[in-house]
C-alpha cells in the first residue's frame, strides 16, 4: 500500500510537470483549473495508504463475519458510513492558499478515514457484539492460494 500510494504521489508529480508548460484547449478552461490540482492526487494516495494498512491491520486484529439482524448489520453500516461522513469532511479543511498543505490535510483525512473505515470500524463491531470474530476456517479460505477441488 505504501509503495503504491508513493507510485501515486511521484506519477503526479511527473504529470504535473510534463503537462505544467501545455496550454488547454478554450473548450476546457472551466475544467483545467481543478483537473491539474495536486491535492486531488494526494487524496487518493492516501485513501489507497488507509486503505491498505487498515485492510492488513484488520484482518489481523478485527476479523469478522455479519450473520447477525438486520438491525446489527444496520449498526455497522451507519458506522462505516461516519467514516464515510469524515471523508468528505476532510476534503473541505485546509487553507485554499497553500496547494501543499492543503494536499497533506486532503492525503491525511482520505488516509485515516478510509483507515478508519477497514480497520476501526470492524473492531468497534466485534467489540459491541455487532458482528462475530471470524472463524479459524473462514480466515484460512480467505488467505489460501489453492483453488478448492471439484
């Protein structure tokens, strides 16, 4: 996750310098502005980072399987969609002067929400018996690289 969320930020920085000298066609200045913006770049590397770390710290430390009510299974949706919520929140904070700061606050909120969202989330679950701790059996279906005989 790390390296590929690096790959991200570094193939931005390298489209945004080739593409920094070319002038856009008239029919696209209205969408020029916001498509060469780096924090939009950055927003994503970090929610691929979130992503990543939260899945390995979530099958590690949360693993869960829902076969509870509805209204469990309701419970842990509204709880991954706050971190839905905190996502689109982030994307609002940071000083509209500063394209760098506001690229790691942008980087920074996607990341933890998304974090948040694959790892939190499912331990808050187990925790308040919303979901069950996944069995020993599920988890080796799971992470087995041999297809099952037929």
């Amino acid at each position: 996750a790390v390296g590929f969320a690096s790959l991200m930020i570094f193939g931005g920085i390298l489209a945004k310098s080739i593409h920094s000298s070319m002038q856009d066609p008239a029919s696209w200045a209205a969408f020029a502005v916001k498509a060469r913006e780096f924090s939009r770049v950055t927003e994503q590397a970090g929610a691929v980072l979130g992503l990543g770390v939260g899945l390995a710290m979530g099958q590690r430390w949360a693993p869960f399987e829902v076969h509870a009510s509805w209204f469990r299974r309701l419970a842990c949706w509204v709880l991954g969609c706050g971190c839905l919520g905190a996502l689109y929140f982030s994307r609002k904070i940071g000083p509209a002067d500063s394209e760098m700061i506001r690229a790691a606050v942008r980087s920074a909120g996607a990341g933890l929400s998304t974090g948040l969202m694959t790892c939190v989330v499912p331990w808050l679950c187990l925790r308040w018996k919303l979901a069950e701790p996944a069995s020993p059996t599920s988890r080796e279906q799971t992470f087995s690289c041999n297809a099952p005989a037929l």
